[in-house]
C-alpha cells in the first residue's frame, strides 16, 4: 500500500514519474500544493496539468533515454587556501544559484570561474547547500569532498525548470559517481540529454510552463 511506504521517486519508462509520500510539494509560484500519497509527475513537458502527468507522454512520442554521458561525467577541483570546491559538470542543472549567492567566488565570466579564496569557507558552504542539483560539493584541506543538503525534504516545482529534489530517494535512473542520492534534479521539459535528470536544456530550449 502506498501510506505503507517511505518516501520515493519513481521513473515510469518513456512516461511519468511516480511519487509516494513525499512530504513537500512546493509550486512553481512558491506556495504548498495539495498532496496525494501517490501523484504522477509530467517530465515529457507537454501536460496541459503540469506538474502532474495528463498522459501526454503517450502522444507525443516522448523517450525517457538517456544519451551516453560518460564523457561529461568529470569532477573539476578548485583549490583553496581553506577550502576546495569540486564541481561536475554532468550534474549541472545551470540554475545559477551559486553566482547569485557569491558572484565574487562564483564568476562564469572569469577563468577559472571558481575561485574559493575570494570567499570565506562559510559562505561557500552555504552555497554549496544551495545548488540543488548536487554539483558541487567542498573539502576543507585534507578531507573528503561532501555536498550539503537543504533544510527541508520535499519537491520544488521550479518556475519553467525543473523538479528539485531534496531528501527524497529515486529508485531509478543511473546517477554518477559522484552525485548525491539526496539532491538533485529531474528533468521536467523533456529535453534533457542526461535524463531523468535536468541538464539545463530547458533553458536552451525557451520552455515553459505555458507551453
């Protein structure tokens, strides 16, 4: 029974996701949406209901597959002083969280674009906990590389973006080495190259909600 089980995000093949339980279903304008112990989830992008699945998928001719990502799937080193931040490049959902929150550290104009020192090891934590997708992670000298989880568990709807998840674990989908199986992100467009997971595409694409 699903009031049996604990959390869980499920990928349907070519189709939805299947969520149980999940604590949190925050929406795209922020407020807390009605749950259900079971709810299907769009990722085809092309519900008239978004977020929940409208069985689109199946006129569309939506693929669920992922490309071969095996290349892009490499972890880059920043060294600091302090603290080093690592970053893969696979993972990256391109939210732009982290140049928000510390543009001095964080810079994509620059090279290289991360640069700990301009920091202090607390800030970049706090950033560190902040990007969703789990791409970065820090060390402070000598230990291993860890990412931070947010405050809440649950699934944020993100205006014309993705799912973030946080504390909830997926059954499926082959997540990299180095990604957390806490915090990430599904692809909700449907044009992800690395699903179920967001690559960003969604922005290349001009998607949206209302599309």
């Amino acid at each position: 029974m699903a009031d049996e089980e604990g959390p869980m995000i499920s990928v349907r093949e070519n189709g939805f996701l299947r969520v149980a339980n999940a604590p949190r279903l925050t929406g795209s304008d922020g407020s807390e949406m009605e749950r259900k112990p079971v709810m299907v989830l769009c990722r085809c992008g092309g519900s008239g209901n978004k977020p929940f699945c409208d069985g689109s998928h199946m006129r569309n001719g939506f693929d669920g597959a992922a490309q071969d990502n095996a290349a892009r799937d490499r972890v880059y080193t920043y060294e600091g002083a302090e603290i080093d931040v690592h970053y893969d490049k696979l993972l990256c959902s391109h939210a732009a969280e982290c140049g928000r929150r510390l543009g001095a550290v964080f810079d994509a104009t620059q090279r290289p674009w991360i640069r700990p020192d301009e920091g202090t090891a607390d800030s970049i934590r706090d950033v560190v906990r902040a990007c969703p997708s789990g791409a970065l992670r820090y060390s402070d000298k000598g230990a291993a590389a860890q990412h931070l989880l947010s405050d809440k568990a649950g699934i944020t709807v993100q205006k014309d973006g993705p799912y973030q998840v946080n504390g909830i674990p997926l059954e499926d989908g082959e997540f990299s080495a180095h990604a957390s199986r806490e915090k990430y992100v599904l692809c909700r467009c449907g044009h992800s190259g690395n699903k179920p997971f967001c690559d960003g595409s969604h922005r290349d694409q001009g998607w949206s909600d209302e599309g």
